[in-house]
C-alpha cells in the first residue's frame, strides 16, 4: 500500500499539470493566448492548489481515512468530465464578458473544482503515513518530491506526445480515465470503503460523462461551412473549412482565420498575400534571395519561388506543412524549409538576403519576440544595405487605438534608415523598412494577377500610406514589450467576433 499511495502522489502530480497546461490549451479558441489569459489561468491554477492543501490538510486531521481521498479524486474526474462536455456552452456565455474578467470565470470554471480535490493528495498522505513515519520532515520532502517528479513527466508528456497526439477532449478525458482507475484500485483493495462510499455511482457517472465528452472538438463544425480537415497541434487547433458553394476555402488556427483561397482558380483570396509579394518587388528592383519568416499555407513562398529566387522559409508549426501540401497546392520541394523558431534562426543566421518577410502570427497578434528592437537588429545583420524588410502587421491608427501601430514604427525607425507604411484600412498594415536612407519604389505594384474579389481591398492598401504619431507609442524591446497590455480591447475584439463567427452568431 506504501508503494501504491506514493504511486497515487505522482500521478495526480502529472495530471494537475496536464490539466493546467491542456486546459489553457483548450480555452485558447475562445480567449486567445494574450497575458490576460494566461494571467488568469495561472492565478486560477494557484488559488485552486492554495485551497486544495488547506482543504487536504483540514480533511484529514478530521477523518484520516484514505477513501476520503480516494472519493476526492471520483469526484474531481467527474466534474471534469462534465467540464469538457459543457465547455463549448459556458465560454460562449463568459465571452460576454471583458477578457480579463471573461477568462478568469472560465478559468476557475474549469481548473477551480478538479485541481482543489486533487491538491488534497500530499497533505493527506502525509497526514496518514505519519503514523507510520519515524521523521515527519523526511516523509514531507519525499511526497513533495514525488509528486514534483510526476508533474515534470506530465509536463512532458503532455507538451512534447499527447497535444499533437489526439485531441484536447481526448486527452483530457484519458485523465479522467486514469484518476477513476486509481481510485477503483484502492477501493477495490479496500473492500469495506466500497461498500460503504458513493465510488461506483462516481465511476459509473465519471466514465459516461468521459466517453460522452470523447473527440468534443471533432463534433464542434464551424458555421462557415463543410469541414475538411481537424488537427491538434502545438500552437493551436488547426482547421480546413470550405464554404457551402465550394468555391472559398479557409485555414483556422484556433478560430482565426489565417488564409482564404479560391480552390477553384488556385489563388489567394487574402490582401496580404498579395501586398507581400507586391511589395517585395516594388521596393526592390530584383529581389533574388528572400527569407519568409512564416509559411502560413505556402503562398507568397510558392509565388516568389516560381519567380526564380531562391527563398529561405522558417515556419515553428511542423503541422501547418501537411495543410499547405494537402488543401492549399503547396509544393515544399520549391523553397528551403526550416521548421523552428524564427528568432532562433536569425540569431545563428551567416547569410544575407535581398528580401525577409516576416509574416507571423501566434492567434490573434505577432509573437513578441520577432517585433522587439533586438529581432530588427538580427534582421539588419541577414540583410544588405539596399535590402527591404517586409512585415504583416495587423492594428488600427485611430486615436487610443494606435499603440502597437505606433510602437511598431517608432522601433523600427531606431533599426532602420527608412520606413513607410500601407493601411489597408480593414486592420492589416504593411511596414516596410530597408537600412538606405530612403525607400524607392522602383515599380508600381501590379494587380493583374489579383483575384478579382479582392482586388480592390489590394488597390487600397498599395494607395494608402500612412504615418504614425511616435508619441502614441514606445520603443519595442525584449526587456519592455507591453503591447500586450495597450492593445488588448482590440484583441479581445478579434477573437470575440471569430469566435461568434465559428458558433454562426454575429
């Protein structure tokens, strides 16, 4: 029994973290990934332990018998089982909310109950096996150890196997799975316990909640039409979706749309697609060697590749390859891929490129680290003097609503010798920024190859310079980067209307 509860300490260890680390995994859809909610998970995460060992501690100096704990642990696989089957509902309803309020209720929603009952487990143990222990302290060092031991192999299992493995309900009801088994060992090794608990009706209850709640996220089809394509991943649920006519495909990542595409005439149907590619021969007179910071579907890769440069592409999902090649006439064999990290890539870069187009999205905003001084500063390093750099950006000039816009221009110009900037007046803005003390355009932008549906949108964005107020914003760096914060009622805007968008609510 002694090797049986120390079993019991690393295994709920594991899975306190698997559920904190999946949970976050599985409101990032509806939330996003923004600070506020990851604030809010962890706060909700630490209060929920807090008041799972004082709850441990008071529950077992008053019944210390071990089928207490045991009932615990029914109980907390079964709430989460009836977590994840509601969980679609309950976040619609606190997206009605502010984000920052929105997440935390929906955080304590689903973390608050199940990590209470399983915090309960080291106090209790230490508790019962005191009787038996000759050095109370010895006893408290080895369960805490255990336990951390177990939620470092969760930790991993989780991060590196079981996210890219099976879906987020999956996975999260093979944790209920686990916890309910436990317990039906110990009740079973402990027959008097069973006859006189509630754990068959938690069992039974448990496991048809589970295999009610089983694969939730195949079940959930977007509104905007016929789903092609599901996977898990990494950095985020990815989704292949075709309008009920057939003729607009899209690419989600968590809800957001990432790309549109007419499968019919094999084009883009996105302004950005267009504007990077355009701008790259606009502002260079024969860009040949191109780094692509992000391979979204293979697009603007594809395009510049069968153009004649030679092009560099770093991507950090491995996933998104298999969308691209799939659903979107993606052909890798025409560029050189690199999956990683693009701040990574650049830092151990040793060669220079005419053109870098960083085109990089994490959700509903650009990973911070690639638009801090210090990541321009790596790029200036890969880039010739009458080299462009070209950027993606998505944000608003109004005022109070200029901050990342400003903050943006502002770190750049410190990098840089020049700056120009194309609104294309519907939330994506195009910076490009070269080390030459000023920016020609050595041809105007062609739109004979534009889709016609959007054609227009592309016509504005190339018409439409704009300026930032330097004031409005600070400069980006790795150590001060509160975009985050300043741009948040924006973001939080984004997500909302996607994810409304996907329920077939406007």
């Amino acid at each position: 029994m002694g090797r049986f509860l120390y079993l019991t300490a690393a295994i709920n260890g594991g899975v306190i973290l698997v559920i904190e680390i999946l949970g976050a995994k599985m409101l990032s859809p509806f939330f996003g990934t923004s600070h506020f909610v990851w604030t809010a998970q962890i706060a909700a995460t630490l209060l929920s332990l807090a008041c799972g060992y004082y709850f441990g501690g008071w529950l077992a100096d008053r019944k210390p018998n071990l089928s207490g704990l045991y009932t615990c642990m029914s109980v907390a696989a079964c709430y989460l089982a009836l977590a994840t089957l509601v969980l679609e509902p309950v976040a619609y309803f606190f997206l009605g909310f502010k984000l920052a309020l929105g997440s935390v209720m929906m955080a304590l929603f689903l973390f608050f109950v199940p990590l209470t009952l399983l915090a309960v487990t080291v106090p209790f143990l230490i508790r019962v096996t005191h009787v038996e222990a000759h050095n109370l302290g010895v006893q408290v060092g080895r369960l805490s150890a255990i336990s951390t031991l177990g939620s470092v192999v969760g930790t991993l299992l989780i991060s590196y196997v079981l996210i890219p493995l099976a879906p987020n309900s999956t996975t999260m009801m093979l944790m209920v799975v686990i916890e309910l088994m436990l317990s039906a060992v110990f009740f079973v090794l402990n027959r008097s316990s069973l006859r006189s608990g509630i754990f068959p009706f938690l069992m039974i209850g448990g496991l048809g909640m589970a295999l009610a709640a089983m694969g939730t996220e195949k079940r959930r089809l977007p509104a905007i039409g016929k789903s092609l394509f599901q996977k898990n991943s990494n950095f985020g649920l990815m989704q292949v979706v075709d309008s009920p006519s057939g003729d607009v495909r899209y690419y989600l990542n968590d809800y957001l749309t990432q790309n549109i595409y007419d499968p019919q005439a094999n084009q883009s149907l996105t302004v950005f697609t267009y504007m990077l590619h355009g701008l790259a021969h606009a502002y260079h007179a024969n860009p040949e060697d191109i780094l692509c910071i992000g391979l979204g579907v293979g697009v603007v890769p594809m395009q510049l590749a069968q153009e004649g440069a030679e092009v560099d592409v770093v991507e950090i999902n491995p996933g998104v390859v298999e969308v691209g090649e799939r659903f979107f006439g993606m052909d890798t064999s025409q560029f050189n891929l690199s999956l990683g990290d693009g701040r990574h890539y650049l830092n151990a870069c040793d060669k220079t490129y005419d053109v870098v187009i960083l085109d990089a999205f994490l959700g509903d905003s650009s990973p911070s680290h690639l638009m801090s001084q210090e990541c321009f500063e790596s790029m200036r390093r890969c880039m010739k003097d009458e080299s462009i750099l070209v950027i993606n950006a998505f944000g608003h000039f109004g005022q109070g609503e200029d901050f990342f816009m400003a903050s943006l221009g502002k770190t750049l110009a410190t990098v840089f010798g020049s700056v120009a900037i194309h609104d294309g007046t519907r939330g994506n803005v195009f910076f490009v920024a070269s080390p030459s003390d000023s920016l020609e355009v050595h041809q105007s932008m062609s739109l004979a190859s534009v889709h016609p549906k959007v054609r227009p949108f592309v016509e504005t964005a190339w018409k439409n310079k704009a300026t930032i107020v330097p004031e409005n914003g600070v400069i980006i760096t790795d150590d001060y980067n509160p975009v985050d914060y300043y741009d948040s009622g924006m973001r939080e805007k984004i997500r909302r209307d996607f994810a409304m968008r996907m329920r077939g609510r406007s």
